[in-house]
C-alpha cells in the first residue's frame, strides 16, 4: 500500500511537471481541473435527474440501461480522444523497477489508470445514477454499489483492452490503414445505412441493440441495480463478474504478447515523381522541400486519417442534421465547408514541425533558410488539405443537386471554403512557432495538439455555427444569394493575411529558433 499511495503521488506531480513545462499553462491546468470538478457534479445531478425521470415512467431498468451505455460510451470515446490511464512513466518496464511482482504491478498499472481525471469525471456520473435510483426509486443500496463497483470495473477494463488491441493493430502499417478503412465505413456508410431502413426495419434493429445491451455491462448493472428479486439481482451480478474476469483475462494474454516490430522495406528511389512534379509548381526553391514535406505527412497515420475522414462531414447536413429545412440549406452548407477548412489536416497544418522530432535539427544546417522549410510544410498542408476540399466538394454538389444548387450557392460556398482554408493555413504558420507541441509520428490516438492550436480549431468549428444561427433567423435564402459577390471580399483578406505570413514569418521565426528546436528534438526534457 505504500507503494501504492507514493507511486499515486508521484502521478499527480508528473503530471503537474508536465503541464509546467509548457509556457503559461499553469492556470489553464488549475482551471481544467475546476472544470471537471464542475462537470463531476453536473453529472452526478444528471443521474439523479435520469433516475428520477425512469422513476416517473415506470420503466426504469431500459432508462438505466441506455444511460449506463451512454455512459461506456463516453468513457471509450474519452478514452480514444484524451488517452486513457498513465504516462510512459509507468508503464510495465518502467514499474519493474520497484519491488513489484508482474501482477502488483498489473494492478497498480491500472488503478492509476483508474484514478486519471477523465475516468474520475465518468465515476462520479455512474455513482450519482445509483444513488439516484436508491433515493427516489427505493432500490436497494446492498445491489446499488456493488453494482456501480462491478460496472465501473468492467467498463474500465473494457476500454482498456479495446485501446490495447487498437494499439497493437497501429504498430504496421497494414494494421493502421485496416483500422483507418473501418473508422471510414462506420463514419460514412453507418449513417448512410442508418437513414435508409423502413421504419419497421429501424425499430427491428432498436430491439436488436436493446437485446445486445441487456447482455453487455450497461444491461447486467441496471439489472442489478432495478432487480426487485433475488434472482434478477444474481444474474446481473454474475455476468458482470464475467465480463471483468474475462476483460481481465484477455488484457493480461494481449499485454503479454511482444511489440510487433514491421521488417523495412527497400525499393528503387524514384526521381521526379508525383510529388516532386507537384511540388514544381512552387518554383526550385521550395521544390524539394515540398516534396519531402508531401511524402513525409502522407506517411503520418493522424494525417492520413484526417485527410481521408474529413471530407465526410459534409454527410452531417443530410444524415446527422436531417430536420433541418430547406431554406436554411445554404447557410448551414456554407458553415460545414468553413468548419471543414478548419478541421481538415489540422495535425499538419496547425504543427507544421512537430511530427519532425529530431529531425528538425537538420533544417539548421542545411543550406536552406530555416523559414523556408516552414513554408514548404505549409505550402505542401495547404495542397493536402485543397486535395481533400474538392473530394468534399465534390460529394457535396453529387448528395444535393436536386436541392436546386444555383451557381450563386454553388460560388458561395467555393469562395468561403477556398477563403477558410487559405486563412487557417496563414495562422497554422504562426500557430506552428508560437505554440508547437511535439507530436507521435506512428500514433492516431492520443495526438493532441497544443493549447494554441485548440483554440484555432474550436473557434473555427464554433463562429461559424454562431454565425449560421444569426443569419439563418435574420437573412432569407434569397437575400444571401444576391450576395455571392460578399465571400469574394472575404477571400481576397484571407489570401493578403497568407501572403503576409508567408512574408513576415522569418521575423519571430529568428528569434525563437533555438528554442523551436530544443522543444520539438526533445534537448529540453534533457
């Protein structure tokens, strides 16, 4: 237990240490904290409120069994967007280190995991669901608790060895684009899918998920915690039971398996390929290092995934937004380009060195200026991201014309869409010096980008829903279509607000050089 409580300690204070490291994150630390905290409660009184309300209609295990799945849901989705458990600090070969057994450190490994600010977040929504149930529905506290224990138990390990498996399959390159091929179906054809069943075919495939619950952690812990018998309660208990030993089990047999190394491949260099006679276009002193940027991010997995994946937001007008009207068709068409010219390739274009690591290194010593290989990068990112904007393009006038598509509508949304993506380009190189974040090249999961580049992409995905909103209840259709000319001011900003960049990036790129280069080779963790 002692080793237990310092290695818990010593959690926290990496964790403190690492938020440090990072220029004026110190309160942003102490106020993401505050937040959850905030959230925990909120979440804790949304239970309360869900148990009342399953209360009211009598049907209270099917509402514990849908908001206990939205709640495993949440924990996989936080968990695949914000990383799930400890840092590299504790890891396996790490904790050998200490007077541990293999499974003290298997369970220590993972109650710290248990113990990370996100799972705690999801711990206090479970719990305030039980006892929501036991205060207003009367359910019993001695099958409520051991109920939120077992489910919290399997969700976790659930989620865990979901993540582990997605990482060994992220290890080749064959794994990753097979892991890429299926998230795009699912994203694509599943609403696709979705939307074309028969109404009787819908709620056939309803009962199937209803069915699927009941024998998932979701079902067997509202069975637990609804069960008016003993029985009932049993066999809640012992499924759960078998999902965390099974889990248990499954993660123990996956961890113990050796890293998966992909054996190099060598081939013939090929000159003057396609990316060098795109990259032609720019002239020969960008050219090569075009080149070499357009070949290096398209073998980044992140890169390559949002390139591919971005292009389906625009199915959220017809299969994720499917009341909205027909008037309103053009507004909210114009705001999905706008959020798409800022979300599309943002790993790139928002962190134009930080996929180098060390290799930045070399961009000093070359005889190149070392401004030149950031406009290089942000040239090849805006090639990139123009590639992906015209197969959305593209899909966008296929799903809709016969929603009548005017030339002005079809002007309107070209202009904004090529405005927006010229101006984010234009603050990815600023944002690339001023906050970069050094990022895994191999990794999809668990790449965040720097506080700065957040700002960026949560701006550019909230303005223009703002701005939708305003225009959709003061301008009719008719009016924003005799102002196609309008964008064309807005583009003509966007490309003067490159240039400039692209002009007067040395300037603060000089200065902060050296320093640009430390944080991204790693020499500042030294």
């Amino acid at each position: 237990m002692r080793v237990f409580s310092a290695l818990v300690r010593l959690r926290y204070k990496l964790m403190w240490a690492q938020v440090r490291t990072d220029s004026g994150k110190i309160a942003l630390f102490f106020g993401l904290y505050l937040l959850i905290g905030v959230f925990a409660i909120f979440m804790a009184l949304g239970g309360l409120g869900g148990a009342l309300a399953a209360v009211e209609l009598g049907r209270g295990e099917m509402v514990a069994r849908l908001m206990l799945a939205g709640l495993m849901m949440n924990g996989i989705g936080l968990s695949l967007l914000f990383g799930l458990g400890p840092s590299e600090a504790f890891t396996e070969g790490s904790l050998r280190r200490y007077p541990l057994d293999s499974q003290e450190r298997f369970v220590i490994r993972h109650f710290i995991g248990l113990l990370d600010p996100v799972w705690l977040l999801l711990i206090a929504g479970i719990i305030g669901l039980v006892f929501g149930f036991i205060w207003f529905g009367g359910e019993s506290v001695l099958a409520g608790i051991p109920a939120s224990v077992l489910f919290i138990l399997a969700n976790y390990l659930l989620t865990v060895t979901l993540l582990t498996v997605i990482g060994l399959l992220m290890q080749t390159r064959r794994g990753a684009t097979l892991l890429g091929a299926l998230m795009i179906l699912l994203l694509s054809f599943g609403p696709l899918a979705i939307s074309s069943l028969t109404p009787g075919t819908r709620d056939r495939m309803w009962q199937v998920v209803d069915l699927c619950l009941r024998i998932l952690p979701p079902g067997a812990a509202a069975s637990m915690i609804t069960g008016q018998d003993l029985l009932k309660v049993a066999g809640g208990a012992g499924l759960l039971i078998l999902w965390c030993v099974s889990m248990f089990m499954l993660l123990r047999t996956i961890e113990k398996k050796p890293r998966v190394s992909e054996p190099g491949r060598a081939g013939a260099i090929v000159w003057d390929n396609l990316y060098d006679q795109t990259a032609g276009i720019f002239g020969s002193r960008y050219r090569p290092m075009v080149s070499r940027s357009l070949r290096y991010h398209l073998r980044c997995n992140i890169i390559r995934f949002s390139l591919i994946s971005s292009p389906l937001v625009i199915l959220m007008l017809r299969y994720l937004i499917p009341g909205y009207g027909e008037k309103s068709h053009l507004s909210m068409s114009i705001a999905i380009f706008f959020i798409l010219s800022s979300a599309n390739g943002a790993a790139m274009m928002l962190n134009l060195f930080g996929y180098d690591g060390a290799g930045i290194r070399r961009f000093a010593v070359l005889p190149i200026r070392f401004a030149d290989a950031l406009k290089a990068a942000s040239l090849a990112s805006l090639i990139l991201r123009g590639i992906a904007f015209l197969v959305a393009f593209t899909l966008w006038v296929i799903i809709y014309r016969n929603r009548s598509l005017t030339w002005q509508a079809v002007l309107i949304v070209l202009t904004v869409s090529v405005a927006g993506m010229i101006m984010f380009n234009g603050l990815g190189l600023w944002v690339s010096i001023f906050a970069p974040k050094r990022g895994d090249f191999e990794a999809m999961w668990n790449n965040r980008l720097s506080l700065g580049a957040n700002i960026v992409v949560i701006g550019g995905a909230i303005i223009p829903f703002w701005v939708m909103i305003t225009v959709m209840e003061r301008i009719q259709p008719e009016t924003l279509s005799r102002l196609w000319w309008a964008p064309a001011l807005f583009l003509v900003l966007c490309v003067g607000f490159y240039g400039f960049s692209l002009k007067f990036i040395d300037i603060p790129l000089r200065s902060r050089k050296e320093k640009l280069i430390n944080l991204l080779s790693g020499a500042s963790d030294n």
